[in-house]
C-alpha cells in the first residue's frame, strides 16, 4: 500500500492513470509490481485490494488513481489503542467496544475497519477485540519503561 502510494503522491497532478500505474511503479521502485506475492493477477485487483491506501475515480482522462486520506485512520487507530490498553487484559466483548469507543471518543466503528485497516493493531474473533501479540509486547515494554523511559538493557529478559 506505502508503495503505491508513494508513486501516486510523486506524480505531478497527485494521481496516476490506472493504466500507467504499473509502469511508473516500475520506474520508481526498479521492479515490476509484485501482482503474485499479492495474490492478484490484475493491476485493478490490487488497487481494489489497497482501498484502505488508493482508490479509482473516473475522469475525463480515464481512470485515475488516487491516495485516501489516512488522517481519519491514524486518530482510529491511536483512539482503539488507548482503549485496549487501559483494559486488563487489552480484550473487551466487541459490543461493549463499539459501545465504548463512541461514548468516550464520538466515534462509531464499524468491524470492517477493524479488520481491514487495523488488522495490525487489533485481533477480532468470537464477539471480541484485542490488542495483538506485537501490541501487547509494545504495551508491556512501555509498562515496562515507567515514568522515565528508560530501563537498563540487563532487566530485559
């Protein structure tokens, strides 16, 4: 997603035709798009694949592609975190959740954003959400760290 994005954000105009895109990305990145490590055959399979990164628009050119604007993601994502970590065990029933996150932040969240933007973040599964593995690692590293940030490299184990 960073990748193709970082091609459309280059152009001049701040978007790309799709029918350029994999030959600018080539340009770029010194290498074809990787289209089989993604598991798609198709240039338009992969921008429908990155929707959270680039969406199409039609134009009097044709169709372009364009960046979404990840603002409103990244305050999710910072919004969802904070909830988890002030939990016990960074896990809640997903309808207290959804719940929650709309009386504390104003937010409503839908389970498809969980899991397709935030898969990094949060695991959902059987009516709950939770931070995962690697979040819970961050989070213990920075219980961990305390109040001054630091931590001697001998106390890690």
């Amino acid at each position: 997603g960073e990748q193709v994005e970082c091609v459309i954000k280059a152009s001049r105009a701040r978007c790309v035709a799709l029918t350029d895109l994999e030959e600018e990305y080539q340009k770029m990145f010194g290498h074809l798009m990787p289209l089989g490590r993604m598991e798609v055959g198709r240039v338009e399979e992969l921008v429908e694949m990155l929707q959270s990164w680039v969406r199409t628009v039609n134009s009097k050119e044709g169709v372009m592609v364009v960046t979404v604007d990840r603002g409103f993601i990244r305050t999710m994502a910072s919004n969802v975190r904070r909830l988890l970590v002030e939990q016990d065990e960074s896990t809640m029933e997903l309808e207290d959740f959804i719940e929650m996150m709309a009386t504390r932040f104003g937010s409503h969240i839908e389970v498809e954003l969980l899991t397709r933007d935030l898969s990094y973040l949060v695991d959902v599964s059987e009516g709950e959400v939770g931070l995962t593995s690697l979040q819970l690692c961050a989070r213990d590293i920075e219980i961990a760290l305390g109040e001054v940030g630091k931590l001697p490299v001998a106390e890690l184990e």
